[in-house]
C-alpha cells in the first residue's frame, strides 16, 4: 500500500515522503480500514514538528488522526458483517505508528464509527479531532440544555463550527466571536444567533445585551487573549472550556472569583474514556439527525500531503482533506 511517512528522528525528522509498506492486518478486536480522505488538524503538524504528542520509541509515523473509508476486513472477535461498513474515524495515531495518511490503516473496532446514510465520507473524515473536542467543550460536568446561552469564540474553526452546531443541536442558544465577513457568514451558517466581529465591535457589551445573566459556557480557543472578555460575559458558576494553548501569560480575574466560575482544559487525546464514547455516540446521533455539516474543503493527494500539513499550519479557514489513491 502507499503511505506518508516521516522520521521521529536524525537530520530528516519530520519530512514527509511517500512509500510503500505492508498492508496492516487487523489485529483481535481491530478492523482494518481502506482509507478514502484523512482529515488533516493542526495537531498532525505539530506533533510532526515536534509538538509533544508523539508516543516514545517510534522511529517512524504515518501521520494524521482523523479520516473515513469503507472497512475490508475484520479480526477475532469482531462482527464479519461489518466489512464493507462507511465508518468515520478517531485518534487512529495516537499512541500509535499508523494514522490515516496510508490507503489502510487497522485500529481498535470501536474507533471505526459506522457514518450514518447522508452522511458523506468527506463529512466524516473531517469529525474526529474537531468534534470530539467540541462535545467536551459543551457537555463536560453539568454541560448545557436547552435555552442555555453559549458563547463560541473563533465561529469559522473546526472545533468552534462543530461546537455552534453540536450546541444548536441540543437546543442551546449560540453566540459566536469572528474576525471576518466570510467567518461570520460560517458562523451564521452554522447556527450563531449572535455574531460579533470582535475587531470591529464591544463583544462584552453585544454578548450582555443577548445574554442579560451571562451564559453558561464559553468555547475558548485563546483564553489569554480574550480571558477579560470571558469573565465579564460568563454567568455565575459558568464554565469557560479551552482548547488550544497560547505560550502569553494570562493574569487570573477576580470577576471570575466572584461569580464561582470555572476554567476548563480540553485535550481530546486524554479525556476520560467514558467522555470520549459519549462524544462518540452524539456525534453519530447528531449526524444522523443532519445537525452537523461540512466546512469550506481544500483537497490534495496523498504525494501533496506537506501542502496539506502547510495548509492547516497557514490557518486554512474550512477543513483540509487529503484523497487516498482508489
């Protein structure tokens, strides 16, 4: 099969090329997976450069967690009539030498989530990473219900697009920071009541004149930057869930204090197992009910998969998806 691969380590660390390697067999418990498009998050490049994410003692990677394709076989253990099942895919890297960037890839059974009908596999290759995070975001603790006010810093990302709708879908009302037109026209696309372009208008005076109380949680993808903002516009015993690091120093606020209000950090890799399968099972029902949708997609084969990684790295606003050879 052909694969992108790149070396943990010497002078070409991190270079991404193409090879050819064995076809993968399914090991008890496990699936194996004829990959249609990887789905490229920033993490893939990160952890490519570097970024902490890669398990020790691999000398080589195939890159990238998310993805979707058809299941071709099966091992012990596993139900046979699931080979030719659509499946979207999750953390198929980590912790491991073989992502999704190779036309097969085999992993544990449960990390092949069968794609609803209508659901295309570009649409599932592009839920994993993003999703998952999201629904942590939302629904960690108490989480939200219907009629709770949430406010999505950054609409137009992966993570803030499945949020707004991952929110919507349970009935929430959505608030959505964007820097652009184009964002804004996402975000309201996505299901934000509120819009507010934070580099041209009062987000704190537009979020309190929608949300008089506050709301319960914020969606947070640079707290230093906004953690001002975020403390004068969460309600009392609000959470505020981030999911992205910034290396700037934030300063804690006392507005923050006073109001019992929590911060939160989310990292999909390492949420709960119990968090991580109830994500899984409400992404699946939200697609099945037609709540989420696809972003803005840029396409590249498997040989262009550097450009892909650069794309992302660039601040592509929509999905980056690479195409496996058929």
């Amino acid at each position: 099969m052909r694969a992108a691969r790149y070396l943990t380590g010497g002078p070409d660390a991190g270079v991404l090329e193409i090879v050819d390697r064995d076809v993968p067999e399914p090991g008890p418990g496990e699936v194996r997976v004829r990959v249609s498009v990887s789905g490229v998050n920033p993490t893939d490049w990160k952890s490519r450069k570097g970024g902490g994410l890669t398990a020790a003692g691999l000398d080589e990677v195939i890159p990238n967690q998310d993805g979707a394709g058809v299941i071709e076989a099966v091992g012990a253990g596993v139900d046979e009539r699931r080979v030719g099942e659509r499946v979207w895919l999750w953390l198929a890297q980590w912790q491991r030498a073989h992502g999704t960037a190779a036309e097969l890839v085999a992993l544990p059974s449960e990390q092949a989530v069968a794609l609803p009908d209508g659901s295309s596999l570009d649409l599932g290759a592009g839920l994993g990473i993003p999703a998952m995070t999201a629904h942590r975001c939302l629904f960690s603790g108490d989480g939200i219900g219907a009629g709770d006010a949430v406010l999505v810093h950054g609409g137009a990302g992966a993570v803030a697009h499945a949020a707004i709708e991952l929110a919507v879908w349970r009935g929430a009302r959505v608030a959505s920071t964007v820097s652009s037109p184009e964002k804004a026209q996402l975000a309201r696309a996505a299901g934000a009541e509120l819009v507010v372009d934070y580099r041209n208008e009062d987000v704190v005076a537009a979020v309190r004149e929608w949300a008089p109380d506050g709301v319960r949680r914020v969606v947070e993808v640079d707290l230093p930057a906004n953690a001002d903002v975020d403390a004068e516009v969460v309600g009392d015993h609000g959470v505020v869930s981030t999911y992205a690091v910034s290396p700037k120093p934030m300063q804690a606020s006392r507005t923050m204090m006073i109001r019992n209000a929590a911060i939160e950090f989310v990292l999909v890799y390492t949420m709960p197992e119990a968090a991580k399968r109830q994500a899984v099972a409400d992404v699946t029902e939200a697609l099945r009910d037609g709540a989420l949708t696809q972003l803005p997609v840029r396409r590249f084969a498997l040989e262009e998969i550097t450009a892909a990684h650069d794309a992302v790295e660039a601040g592509f606003v929509g999905k980056v998806l690479v195409d496996l050879p058929r």
